[in-house]
C-alpha cells in the first residue's frame, strides 16, 4: 500500500511538472516576438526622402530584434493607399508604417475617403526624423534668388508652378503655408513622388520645389538645381553657402518634414514596447546617427505617448492652413 501510494505520489509530480513546462514553454513562445520577418509599409515610391530616411533606421531595427524588417514600397493617392493598407492590417506587430507629416497629419482632412484615420486607426512606435527643406529651382538664369522668385509672382500672379510629391505632401503643405504667409500665389503640380517631381524640375518643366535637405543636397552638389533658401534658423553645415530664409529677406519661415514608425491600433503592449525600444536603440547607434547627419536630418527620438501628443498638435496646425489657405478638400 506504501508503494502504492508513492508511486501515485511520483506520477502527480510528473504530471504537474509536465504541465508546468508546457505552460512556461507556451509563455515564452507568446513572448518570442518577433518570430519572423516584420515589413514596413513605405507609401511613397522608392528613392524619394521616405527611403533616404527610413532604410538605415529599420535596418538597425532588424538588427536589434534579430529578424528582418522589410521595407515595402505602395506607392498612390498621396500616400493613402499604403497608409490604408496598414491601417487595416493584423495588429500582431508584423506590418508597420513609415508615417511622414503629410500622411498623418494632412492628408486625411483632405479627403474623407483616405482610408484611414491616423489617431484612431494607428498607434506610434515612436519618432524617427525630421528634416529642414530647401527652395530649389532648376532655372538659376531666371530665378538666381529669392527676390526675384518674390517679383515674378507679384508680377504674374498663378503663373509660377512649384511640384510636390502629391497633393497633401510636405512639399505641398509648406509652399501652401509660404504662399499663405507672403501673399503670393503659385501653381500647384502634383507628382507620385518627389523622385519623378525632381525629375521635372532639374528638365525645366516647373519652377520651384521646397524640397527636404537629404534629397535636395544630392542635386545640389550635382549641379542639377539651384538652391534659394533652407527653412531652419540657421545655415546648414551641409550646405553653408544656403542662406536661411532670413537671410534671403523672409523673416520667421521655419518649416520641417517629420517622420514616424506607426502600428496598427489594438497592438499587443509588449510587442509595442519592443519595437519601440528597438527604434530607440537603432537612433541612439553612433553609424546611424552619423548617416543621418550626413544626410541633413535630425532624430526625432520621441517615445510613443509623446509622439502622439506630437502628432495631435501638428494634426491642428496643418488643419488650419488647409482651412486658411482654401486648399480644396474631398
């Protein structure tokens, strides 16, 4: 009877020892994240400044979270396309969203059927980057400065044609803004990206891009276009023969293009926090911090809570000059 009861004794041990491995060994595979390759949806075509930007940083990410992040080019309707693809993805961690200012805070208060709602539909991982833009024209001979960019829109009123990436984009918004604030007027010409809008300006086609410093400098150097002004404080080291606005007779223009890795809504907590710190890690790494500089372009290293305080306030400050500059909605 004493064996008997022993031996019962060892096979409840056994079985209480199984299942207390089998439920550790479920916990640790529910917290294995990632367990394979997560991809980043890029809403804008390759080669334009979201790529600039984005690559080095998701590619440190990959790194520290041991798997590989792919970036995914979905290109369209001013980014909305892509934008609308994450948004509406699993909330697992796997499919993430390089969020630009225009995307996120421009965009869907121009049209109601974007797809998306940032605030509601997206949660941040955390802030990239933001960079400074420079007025570049591809016409020196005929707009050699600033004044003279001042005097043929007073003269010829919609005449003059600035590109953007799309309607809504950075290059968009800040030359709305600039024309709102010097009461000027200049055409609108909307491309599907900055690469093929460049394109057009180097050929003569347009006139005027406010153009983010890391694409601007590359044409710059080359010779492909002429820079008139860089919306910061001061001179960029980059580009020290760029004067400020200021400088160029326009007091108090400051304008910037950010950048932010966003998730869809209802993702787990834990797997947020991973990916934020893993985003945190990749723009504290020296290599990354350099490529960024290099390229003109300032980490935004804002955790998610205070990244969506950000992207709230800009939410309001570009609604309003959408409303103020009567940009036509849809």
């Amino acid at each position: 009877m004493h064996r008997f009861r022993f031996a019962r004794r060892a096979v409840f041990a056994v079985c209480a020892s199984a299942a207390l491995v089998a439920a550790l060994s479920g916990t640790a595979a529910w917290a294995a994240y990632p367990e394979r390759p997560i991809t980043v949806v890029v809403p804008f075509p390759a080669g334009g400044i979201n790529d600039t930007i984005a690559r080095p940083v998701l590619q440190k990410m990959g790194e520290v979270l041991g798997t590989n992040v792919v970036v995914e080019n979905r290109p369209g309707a001013s980014g909305m396309i892509g934008s609308s693809v994450v948004a509406r993805a699993a909330p697992d961690g796997y499919t993430l969203l390089l969020g630009a200012a225009s995307t996120m805070a421009v965009v869907p208060q121009m049209n109601a059927n974007a797809g998306y709602q940032p605030l509601q539909d997206l949660v941040p991982v955390g802030g990239i980057a933001s960079v400074a833009s420079i007025l570049v024209t591809g016409k020196k001979d005929k707009y050699p400065d600033l004044k003279a960019v001042h005097a043929a829109a007073q003269a010829r009123p919609g005449e003059l044609t600035y590109g953007s990436a799309g309607t809504g984009t950075s290059q968009h918004m800040q030359m709305a803004q600039y024309n709102l604030e010097r009461g000027l007027s200049m055409m609108h010409v909307p491309y599907r990206g900055g690469a093929p809008a460049m394109t057009d300006l180097v050929g003569g086609q347009i006139d005027l891009m406010m153009e983010p410093v890391a694409t601007a400098l590359p044409q710059i150097r080359g010779g492909k276009v002429h820079p008139l002004a860089i919306s910061q404080k001061t001179r960029s080291p980059l580009a020290p023969e760029v004067p400020t606005f200021a400088e160029a007779g326009v007091p108090e223009f400051l304008a910037s293009t950010w950048f932010v890795l966003m998730a869809p809504a209802g993702i787990d907590a834990a797997n947020l926090r991973a990916l934020g710190d893993a985003l945190a890690k990749a723009l504290a790494d020296p290599a990354i911090a350099k490529a960024l500089s290099e390229r003109g372009v300032d980490p935004l290293p804002l955790p998610s809570q205070e990244m969506a305080q950000y992207m709230r306030d800009e939410y309001a400050l570009w609604g309003k000059v959408i409303k103020e500059a009567k940009i036509p909605t849809q």
